[in-house]
C-alpha cells in the first residue's frame, strides 16, 4: 500500500477574527513545531485568510478557504473565485461540506463544478460526504455516499482523482458530540476507498486520503487515528482552541 501521509485539518466555520487567527497560528506553531511527517491544515473564515498565510511561517502548515463559486470572475455577488483564493496564497479548498449541503443548497451539480474548477485553479481539493441520521438509520449510509462520490468526480480524470481529499463526515456527528465509533467510521472510510477503486482503480484508490469529520476531540483522536482507512481528521469545534487542536495535531502515531 502507499504511504499516505495524515492530514489533520481544521474548519474554523464562522468564528475568529484576524487578531485571533493570527495569536492562534502562532501559538500553535510555537507549541508544535515544524511538521514532517504529518500536515496541519486551517480554514479560516475568508476575511483571514491573508493574516493566516503570513502567520504560517513553518513546514508542514497549509491553507485552506472553507468554500468558493466555480467560475473564475463575473457577476456572482458575494462569491470568492479561484484565483482569488490562489492569490491569497490558499493551498486548499473544502467543498460540499454538510452545512454549505443543507444550510445553503448546495447540489451535488454545484459541488461537481466545484471539484473540477478546484484542479483548474490550482487548489487542492477537500470533498465532504456523509449521510444523515435518518439515512444511517434506514441502512443506506454507503449507497448515499456512493452516490454524493460518483456525482462529483464526475468528469475528472484519473490523476486527478487521486489527488482528491476525501472527508467522511456523518452528518449526525457534527457538533453533536456524538461520534461515530473508529469501527463505523473505518467501515465507511474503506467503503469510500473501494467505491474509488471500482470507479477508477486500486492504484488510485490506494493514494486517497480520507479524513473522518465529527466531534473529533483530544480524547478519541487516538482510537480514530488507529485505524487503517483513516488518514486524516477534520476538526471543528476542537479546533478552535490551541491546546485541543494541539493534542489532536500530535496524536499518537500506529504504524499501518
Ligand atoms: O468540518 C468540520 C466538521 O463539521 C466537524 O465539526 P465538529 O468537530 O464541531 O463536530
């Protein structure tokens, strides 16, 4: 299997001003260090952004936007594009995540476009998936995954797809402080890697790096980690503290 290296990431969602993003930044590398053998990775809320690169002064720390519209300029009033993003110096961009699905309409159309203007803007790309509790309850979390995959990928090569970074986050999960156990989320996060193979290849499948998203905190950071699917983390309210995303950046590494 390829060595995948973790990414541990955090989305700040609406909070921190640019003097708390920067205090945060610093702190955090101060307190870590340089990373690597593992990548951390901020989304602040837009206004940030500019202040989060220039605090980001170590190896290992990336840039992340929580979102952005597909096309490159025009009248979209209050949307950010690509380039813009690019020109802030953001190396990533999280797309589809659960509250931009539910909150504010986002089809899984949208997000394929999303995906595809991501590698034509040069941004990596974060793809949030999940189900909701009615869905997990009713036995088709992993059809309901399959089918948010297959309508996003739609369209890219497979280069391209390898490169993807894919977040399992049920939506049950988030903010609730109920997480999925590491045996759910290892389920789904290999369920996610085979979907990919079938729709492309092993090879491919084998590179993909999944994070699991939902009530990730310091003391169940560990057990997540452990398993073999998971590759990364998406954090959000443990990330907003320096001393939880701290312990959660330096889990305990296993061998996989
Ligand atoms: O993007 C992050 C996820 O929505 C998880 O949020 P949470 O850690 O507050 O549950």
């Amino acid at each position: 299997m390829d060595k995948r290296i973790s990414l541990i990431a955090a989305n700040w969602k609406m909070h921190k001003t640019i003097g708390e993003t920067v205090s945060f930044i610093e702190t955090l590398q101060k307190e870590v260090g340089p990373c690597t053998d593992r990548e951390v990775m901020i989304a602040p809320p837009y206004t940030a952004l500019d202040a989060a690169r220039k605090a980001m002064t170590m190896e290992g720390y990336k840039l992340a936007a929580q979102n952005f519209h597909w096309e490159e300029k025009g009248a979209y009033t209050g949307e950010i594009s690509g380039p813009m993003l690019k020109d802030l110096g953001c190396d990533c961009v999280i797309l589809g995540h659960s509250e931009r699905r539910h909150l504010f309409g986002e089809t899984d159309e949208m997000i394929q476009k999303k995906l595809a203007a991501a590698f034509k803007f040069g941004l990596l790309p974060i793809l949030c998936v999940g189900e909701v509790l009615e869905e997990r309850e009713a036995g088709r979390t992993l059809e309901v995954i399959g089918t948010q995959l297959e309508r996003a990928v739609q369209g890219l090569s497979r280069e391209e797809s390898g490169k993807i970074v894919i977040a399992y986050e049920p939506v049950w999960a988030i903010g609730t402080g109920k997480t999925a156990t590491p045996g759910q989320a290892q389920e789904v996060h290999l369920a996610i890697r085979q979907h990919i193979a079938a729709l492309f290849d092993k090879e491919v499948a084998n590179r993909l790096r999944i994070l699991y998203g939902g009530s990730v905190k310091p003391d169940n950071v560990d057990a997540l980690m452990a398993q073999p699917d998971i590759d990364g983390l998406l954090v959000g309210g443990a990330s907003l503290e320096v001393s939880s995303f701290k312990r959660i950046v330096q889990y305990q590494f296993v061998e996989k």
